[in-house]
C-alpha cells in the first residue's frame, strides 16, 4: 500500500493517469489480474498498450482495463480527479459540498454533483460486520428549517417537521449504521436493528416503544429520557451518548456542509458520514484504501437522477 499522510503526498503519488492506474490493479486484483467478464485469471496484458489485458478464456476473449466494472468505467473525467475527490471525501472530518469540490478540481458542478455521489456510493459499504457488545441504538429527525426552503424542495414525509427520520446503532468503542425510515414504530424500527446488531447482545434505548420487544433478541437496557435520566450506573452504564453524539456529526454535516438533502439521497449522505465515523482511527491512506476497495459496482447517472 502507498502510503501518505496528507493531501500534499496525495498528490505527488497520483500525480498521473498511470499511477492512479496502477494502484487501482494493485488494489483490485493484487498480483493476479481477473477477466471482469467471467472472472478467469487466464489473461494476459498488451505488451503495446499495457492499460489492456486480454482474458484468453475460449468462451470469452474479453478485452479489458482495470475500470470496467468499476464506478470509472467509461468516464470522461480523469482518474487523478476521481482520486482527489476519494480522499477528500473519505478524509475530510465534514464532507464538502458539490460546489466547493468543483472548485478544487476545475470541474463544473454537475460533474462535482455526480463525483460526489457515486463516491458516496462507495462508501456505503463500510462496516459489514454485526454491531456487538454494547450497542446504542435511537432514531433522530434530520433536515434543517422547512419553512425557508421552496415548496417544490420540502421534504415531504411524516414526523415532526416534515424531516426525514434516521435510525442509527452505535457500538461503543466502534462501528455506526444508519438508516433512513419511514416511521419510528417497531415494524419499521425492530428488522432493522436485527440486521445492524448481532444477537444477545446489550442493547441501550431510550423509553420509545418501538424498542419495547428488543428484550426478545437482545439484553435490552432502557435510560428514562423523560424522567430527566441520563445516565444509571448498573453492570454497564446505561446511557445513549454515543449515538446523540454521532447524531451530532451528522447533523452538522448536513446542516452546515451541504444545506439542504433531498430524502432520495439521504441515506447517501448517512452512508458518507458513518464511513468517515468508522473510519476515525485509520490513517488516511487506510481510509482511502477502503473507500476505494469498493469501486466495484457502478452508479449509472440514470438511476441517480431517476425519479
Ligand atoms: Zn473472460
């Protein structure tokens, strides 16, 4: 791995399409390049044009480059801007918003927008592993005031304010997951915290309903919000901080990064957030290195875009 520890040696590693090039066949495929189309490792690589490897499969015979199948597949945009734009949102402590990003790159705000996006895309698939040992677990409306934005923008869903609602999990000392959902009832709110959670373990909730069966799968500790109880010391201490504090990253993020968040894209933009919280404690090339491990799968402008 090529390591770095800010933007300037960022930038003196990816300074070519080349490099960047390299470091994806490294990151992809290590030592053994595969064919995306079948998946065989039979291929070789162009002696003339070194980007090309041709799979040598009978069936097959594809002719590929390490960004098919990737989120850079057929894109216009150079790589050392699909880079730059990677580390900046995957180390950045806030996010940026599309317009500053333009900026940065020398890229229209449109591009910015779509980098922005299928970036976030990647890094939504960050913390696989089941949420264990101690886990907080609450539900918070997000969305800044309504009654500034056009009517054609409002968020448009049920709760307070009209703000879209987000269940997270927190596991003390670790991971967060978070999901956009419609109603904080525990149809809604309980297969959600199964799939985050593994089973058996300490849940911490506050006194919400839709948490009352959660002591079926789960050793389930309750703080009494309403009773003014923010904390009680038992064999843990049973208290939400964790999640009211990554509640707060988020919601300045959103708030102050990029404004406004339309419910369609939201879960991206949680997506984004959790990854950098998941991330707190890796160095930087860490974290682009797992952002970029998941270029795999693309983010075609249609499905963004699509109503
Ligand atoms: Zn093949």
């Amino acid at each position: 791995m090529k390591t770095f520890k800010n933007i300037f040696d960022f930038q003196l590693h990816f300074n070519t399409e080349e490099k960047c090039r390299e470091y994806l066949e490294q990151q992809r495929w290590g030592n053994t390049p595969a064919c995306p189309c079948c998946g065989s490792t039979n291929v070789k690589r162009f002696a003339t044009n070194n980007r090309i490897f041709k799979c040598r499969e009978k069936e097959c015979r594809s002719k590929f480059s390490v960004t098919v199948g990737t989120i850079y597949e057929n894109t216009k945009i150079p790589l050392t801007k699909w880079f730059l734009a990677t580390y900046i949102l995957s180390v950045h402590s806030k996010g940026i918003s599309s317009l500053q990003l333009a900026t940065w790159l020398g890229v229209t705000q449109k591009t910015a927008w779509h980098l922005n996006h299928r970036i976030r895309e990647m890094l939504s698939l960050n913390a696989p592993e089941l949420l264990d040992g101690i886990v907080e677990c609450d539900e918070t409306y997000v969305g800044g005031s309504e009654s500034n934005k056009h009517a054609y923008k409002r968020i448009v869903r049920g709760g307070a304010g009209n703000k879209a609602m987000v269940l997270g999990a927190v596991e003390r000392g670790g991971n967060v997951k978070v999901r956009v959902i419609d109603k904080t009832n525990a149809q809604n709110v309980v297969p959600v915290i199964k799939e985050f959670v593994a089973p058996d373990t300490i849940m911490v909730t506050d006194e919400h309903t839709a948490y009352n069966k959660l002591h079926l799968d789960y050793t389930h500790k309750r703080v009494n919000h309403r009773d003014k109880e923010y904390v009680r010391k038992e064999d843990i201490l049973v208290h939400t901080n964790s999640i009211e504090g990554y509640w707060n990253i988020l919601k300045k993020q959103i708030n102050g990064i990029h404004h406004f968040v339309s419910p369609k894209h939201l879960q991206r933009y949680c997506d984004e957030s959790a990854f950098r919280y998941n991330h707190r404690k890796a160095l930087q090339d860490e974290r682009f290195a797992n952002a970029l491990a998941n270029c795999e799968g693309t983010l075609k402008w249609k499905r963004l875009t699509a109503k």
